[in-house]
C-alpha cells in the first residue's frame, strides 16, 4: 500500500466523521439518556464487525466509559451464542433478533440496529418487532440507509459506501453518545 492511499484513506474517514450532525447525535444521545434514566435498557445488534461495535457500545453502558457510575443495562444480541444458535437453527437466521428483542426489550426501551448496507434482514425484522413494542428504534447505517433507516425513529447514515469507515464513524458516534448519558447522570 502506498503512503498516499492510506493518506487517502484518512482523509475519508475524517470526512464521513465531519458530516455527522452533531444537533443529531446530541439529539440522540440526550433522548436514550433520559429513556435510561427512567430505567429503560439499551438493546443492540448487527452482524459481523456491527455485532462487535454493538457489543463494544453494550459494553460502554455496561461498565463505564469515561467515569465511574452505576451499571446501565445494555445488552447485544448477538452475545448469547446458545440462543443465537439455537433460534437460527429452529427458525431460520433472518430471526435470530427478533425473538430477543420479543423476549426481552419492553416498551420505551431503546432498540439500536447496526447494518453497514441497511439491508440486514434479521436486524431489519428486530427493528419491526420492536416498533411494535413501542420502542425508541435507532439504525446505524451506511449513506443510503437501505430498508432499516426507513423503518426506525431516528437514523445515523454515515456518508460513506466503505465498511470499514462507515464501521469507525459508527463507534465514533457510540462513544460520544456514552458520554453523553454519562455526563446526563
């Protein structure tokens, strides 16, 4: 790889970061604090390096980010492998989040889809279940969106056809975002 690729490659993630509204993420960011504050939990989910942002944003909840608090209640999907399995096995893998979502989130809840392409089926099909519980659903997405962005209150579309840089925006914005409920406690 040459120098000036990866200079390239900088470049585009410094842009599609610079095109994150920041009214939106203090939006956002303030809406799942106070949802969290009254007791509600976060529920993520994605697939492949999305199912790991998920769960590293799970995480920041979870156990701090920045200073010492209490314990949010943050989950990812994808983490309990048994279920996971055991639902793509008997129903198919386009459920393997929306049987969670049915089991455990709960109305005002907050409901995080993360697909680089917005077409992810089995977080598409969590997002309809959980705008059928009453959640706050948000999707993380890449520029156009896809069907997931369309389907959820609120929607991050990073300006960038690249996974790997719509997937850095995205934790970019996670954390923010856990800074944000944190400095709301």
């Amino acid at each position: 790889m040459k120098i000036s690729s990866i200079e390239d490659y900088m470049k585009d993630g410094a842009n599609a970061r610079l095109a994150v509204d920041p009214d939106f993420v203090h939006k956002l960011g303030d809406e799942i604090a106070k949802r969290m504050l009254k007791g509600n939990k976060l529920i993520l989910m994605g697939n492949g390096g999305s199912a790991a942002d998920a769960q590293h944003i799970a995480a920041e909840f979870v156990c701090r980010f920045e200073k010492d608090r209490k314990p949010l209640p943050a989950l990812a999907l994808h983490a309990n492998t048994s279920s996971l399995t055991a639902i793509g096995n008997d129903y198919g893998f386009d459920y393997v989040y929306e049987r969670q979502v049915e089991a455990f989130a709960e109305k005002d809840d907050i409901v995080i889809g993360i697909s680089t392409s917005g077409n992810s089926q089995n977080v598409i099909k969590a997002i309809d279940k959980a705008n059928e519980l009453g959640c706050l659903t948000i999707a993380f997405t890449g520029r156009r969106g896809g069907k997931l962005a369309s389907k959820t209150k609120y929607a991050l579309k990073v300006d960038s056809d690249r996974t790997s840089i719509i997937q850095e925006v995205h934790i970019a914005v996670g954390h923010i975002i856990s800074k944000i409920v944190e400095d709301n406690l």
